[in-house]
C-alpha cells in the first residue's frame, strides 16, 4: 500500500505487481473495478504515445478514466524503473528504458532489417523521400523512413499515426481483407483529413482498397498533406495478406509528371522483400 497526497489531504490506494488496484481506503470506502496493475500502467505508457507530447498527471488519469490516486503510484513506479521520465515542469513522458527496449526488439526482426535496406535503396534509385509503414489498429503508423536529398520536407515521420482512410499505404494495408471487414473497419475508422479531400464514405473505400491490393498499387495525392502524393506497394506474407507497405513520398506534380518511372520503383521493391523474406517464389 502507497499513500499519495492530494491537495493537502492522504488518500491510499492498495497496489501491487500481480495484483493491481483493488480498491481506495478512505472517503465512502467505494470498492472499484479490478483492473491489473499491469493494465493501468500500459494505460498510461499507451496514453502517452497516442498523444506523442508529455503531460501531467492528472491529465493522464482524466483520459485513461482511472483514479488519480492510482495513477501517482503507478507513475511513480515506472518513473523509478526509467520506463517513464518526469521533466521539469512536472509532466510526463517515455522514460529512455522503452527505447532500449525498442531497439532490441528492432535488432530481433528479419523483416525490418530488410525492408530498411530496400528503403535506403529505393531512396536512392527514386531520389525521393521512402517511407515503410505498417497498421496499428485503426490507424497507418509510419514504421521506417529515409529521407530524399530534396528539400521537400515530409510532415509524417518515423511513429507517426494517421487514420488508414487518409493514406495510400493505409487502403493497402486492408486490402486483403474480406469487403466486409473492410466496410465495417472503414465505418468505424474513415475520418475527415486537413485537407478535406479524404474519401470518407465506407463502400468507396473499401472498393478502392481491394483493387490498389489487386494491382499492387495506391497513389493519393493531397488527401492528408496538402501537395504532397504518396505511391505505395504492399508486402504481403506468404498467406497473401498485407503486413506492411513501402511507399515514395513526394511534390504532387512530381508524380504525375513521370507516374510510370515511380510505380515500377516500389513495385520492385516491395516484391523484393518479400523474396527475401521467402515469402515469394517468383
């Protein structure tokens, strides 16, 4: 048991690793939903990196609808163990233990080794920012990135989340999926973009989706990034189903000057990562 002081007065909450939180001592001795220790932290960790900036604590439990007294012990928790880190202003953000342990989970993946590899080649041959990006649920997270040498500057980088309706990779990245699970995931997902140009209506993007999969290929432009168009290939396993995309991104009026010259690109590369992988025999 912790004991946490808030605003001048002592409130406890009983916590523990195996357990979590049971319940509050104190005020009307409510007993409250159990939810593991465990949970709550990643809560918080999850809440931190949807949001990609720090925040306070009360900010955090208001969002993952916990207990503040709750949340000051686990925060402090991670804090000590370095999976978080408090600033100085008092807020809270990624404590460098997570990065650790990203970069030995990176080390530990074939694929990301070897996508990254054809990244930097594609970059080259291309002359244009590459980008391999993967599906976190609802959304298309930016996996990898390689800058082009052009001053055209790309507003999604690495670990950047946007809803799969707004990107080319994001209609691949379903496109392997049943028109049902397509429309339904799109209804609860498609969302407007900055720009407005976004296509939103279910039955149209999931149409458009099964046929950039068909094809092996997707080029919006100006849907989320004003100016900016994307071309992009999936990367499909050995059971045919989408596990990530490489795509080019660059100047709207660059991909539709030499369309041709760009699609071949990623086209290649992403067959070549797949036969890498020995996901792909021909």
């Amino acid at each position: 048991m912790r004991c946490v002081e808030l605003d001048g007065k002592t409130s406890a909450a009983v916590y523990s690793e195996d357990e979590g939180v049971t319940g509050e001592i104190g005020g009307k001795g409510a007993r409250r939903a159990r939810v593991s220790g465990i949970d709550r932290a990643l809560q918080v960790i999850d809440h931190l990196y949807e949001t990609g900036s720090p925040a306070g604590v009360y900010a955090i439990a208001k969002a993952v609808k916990a207990p503040l007294s709750t949340v000051y012990v686990i925060v402090d928790d991670l804090v000590e163990k370095n999976m978080l880190t408090r600033q100085a202003d008092g807020s809270i953000w990624l404590g460098a233990r997570l990065y650790h342990y990203g970069l030995a989970y990176a080390r530990s993946l074939d694929f990301m080794s070897i996508a990254t590899h054809e990244m930097h080649d594609l970059c080259r041959q291309a002359g244009e920012t590459v980008q391999v990006c993967g599906r976190d649920g609802d959304y298309m997270l930016v996996l990898a990135m390689a800058d082009g040498p052009s001053h055209f500057q790309v507003a999604s980088r690495v670990g950047t989340r946007v809803p799969l309706n707004w990107t080319a990779s994001g209609r691949l990245l379903v496109g392997h999926l049943a028109e049902e699970e397509r429309i339904e995931l799109f209804k609860r997902c498609a969302r407007s973009s900055p720009t407005g140009r976004a296509e939103i209506d279910p039955g149209t993007l999931s149409e458009a989706a099964g046929k950039a999969f068909e094809s092996r290929l997707s080029i919006q432009a100006g849907e989320s990034d004003y100016a900016v168009a994307c071309i992009a290939s999936p990367i499909c396993d050995r059971d045919g189903q989408c596990v990530a995309t490489i795509s080019i991104v660059l100047p709207e009026q660059k991909a539709f000057s030499d369309e041709n010259h760009y699609t071949a690109h990623v086209r290649s590369s992403a067959e070549r990562i797949e036969k890498l992988m020995g996901w792909r025999n021909r």
